[in-house]
C-alpha cells in the first residue's frame, strides 16, 4: 500500500539556491552518487531560512531539512534527514498564530506494508523543533521525542492539505499472489482539500480485494480552535467534551486541548464518501 501526493514544481531564489547546496553536501549519498536534490519549500524568518529539499534514488527518496543564515550562507544547526521506500515527501509552510511553520508528509511501501510519517515543525531563531505529533528534537535518536514519533506513527496514515488540494492514492493486494492482475487489488484515491473554514477529505475506491480496514480514525491539527461541527457524507458526527465518552463511542469527534487537534473516529462505511470538517465563524449549525 503506497500514498503519494502531487508535488508543485518550485522556483528558487539565490538564497533558496544556496540553501539547497548547503543541504546536498550533508549527505553522503548526494555526493558519492551525484543524486539532484531539489527544495521543496522554505520560509523565512529575519535572518534565517528553513527550508527542506529531497532527492530520489532507486528505492525511493530522502527528505532532507535544515536552516541557513542568511548573511553567512552557513548552516546553523544539525540537517534532518528522513528516507522512506517508494515514496515521494511532500512539503508545505505557512505562518500560524504568528509562528513560521513547515509541515511534511512522508509516506511509502515496504515488503508490501504501508509506512511513513508527517512532522509539523517550528523555526526558532537560528534552529527548530518540532511541534506535532510530538514535542521535541527528532534529529537525537536516542530522545523519548524519537521514540514517541516512531510509535505514533506505527498505526497512522499521514495526509497533508493546509491549504489548496492534495491527492494520494492508496494501493493494496494479498502481496503474494498475482490476482491483481485479476483485478483483485483495491486502489483508494485520497482528495484532501482545505481553507481556515472548511476540510474535506473525499475516498474513493476500486477494485475487487477486500478492505481490511474496520475503523478509522482521523487526527486533524488546528491550534486556535475546535470545529463547529463534523459531517460524514450527509451524517453529522457527534460532538464529545469528554475524552473518555469519545474513547467508549462507536464514532463521534473531540476537540483535544493538549495535541491542539480534533479527534474524529467512525466505522469503516466501505463505500465512497466525504468527511467534512466546518471550522466556520458564525455557524449556526455548529451553534
């Protein structure tokens, strides 16, 4: 099973151009097999640029995240890398409550399993940190931060749409036999839309292989507020205040406080359908 989002070319600046060097010279990779990195987005903040860029090889590709000051052209702090088989990273930034962000995603296959993981990462001054689904420095392996993101990331499937639209497509089959070429094989097409007021996230499915998937569980991030409601096809969710009423529901949605994201589970519908997400001012639905 793979997820794969369309990346936007990129246009870069001087500083985007030195920025990407600076971050093709820490892998060795890069400089033994002469692979082309390209960025994939930056932002900026005074003197210092964040930025991440990626580069493919025959297994897959390899993320790669740093930031450079901008009036020596030098690298202020340790480069992140992530690699991740048969899977293309996917990279957006954006300012949230006055804070200069970059959020990537990361998906891929191996031995026939989906995997991957999305970090939303804050610029601090010459450095950065990440702020979700953990709090901390991934680029220590050995940090409870490390441990935590690869654990969280065990049972989650990461999509990205700040803003714009994205789509993945989702494959699976047995893994073993060649039914697929039967038609026995299950492709899901993920559209991830969304505005400061509205998310959607639309599925669509073919194929004849069964959907092993029982549940869902969704983990939406917004930091400065809780929806107003929540929609699947033309079925409100139920909204819970209490953590614990949500865990024992069939389906429903929580605003968390503390991951500062919205919580939506349900049963599987195995049908085409889309989850709506109202953020909207003013909703006298939501009121």
């Amino acid at each position: 099973m793979s997820c794969q989002p369309q990346s936007p070319a990129v246009s870069l600046s001087q500083e985007e151009e030195t920025l990407l060097s600076l971050l093709a010279a820490e892998d060795q990779a890069i400089r033994e097999e002469g692979n082309e990195p390209r960025l994939l987005a930056s932002i900026q903040q005074g003197d210092y640029l964040l930025g991440a860029a990626a580069y493919s090889h025959r297994l897959g590709d390899t993320l790669l995240i740093g930031v450079m000051d901008r009036k020596t052209g030098e690298l202020t702090a340790p480069v992140y890398q992530q690699g991740t088989y048969y899977g293309t990273p996917y990279v957006t930034t954006f300012q949230q409550n006055g804070e200069n962000c970059l959020l990537y995603t990361h998906n891929g296959m191996h031995q026939g399993l989906s995997e991957g993981s999305s970090g939303l990462i804050r610029l601090e001054g010459d450095d950065f940190t990440w702020t979700w689904p953990v709090e901390g420095d991934l680029r220590d392996e050995s940090s409870q931060a490390f441990a935590d993101y690869k654990n969280y990331w065990e049972d989650h499937l990461a999509l990205l749409a700040p803003g714009g639209e994205s789509i993945y497509t989702m494959y699976d089959d047995d893994g073993v036999t060649n039914d697929y070429r039967k038609g026995v094989f299950r492709k899901t097409i993920i559209v991830m839309s969304g505005t400061t007021n509205l998310v959607e996230v639309g599925m669509i499915s073919e194929g004849s292989y069964a959907d092993v998937v029982e549940r869902v569980t969704v983990e939406m991030i917004r930091k400065d507020r809780s929806p107003f409601w929540v929609e699947l096809g033309d079925t409100p969710l139920e909204h819970f205040l209490n953590r614990r009423k949500f865990e024992a529901a069939a389906s429903g949605w929580y605003y968390s406080q503390a991951k500062r994201a919205v919580l939506i589970k349900y049963p599987n519908p195995r049908r085409d359908l889309v989850l709506t997400v109202s953020f909207k001012d003013f909703d006298l639905i939501g009121m």
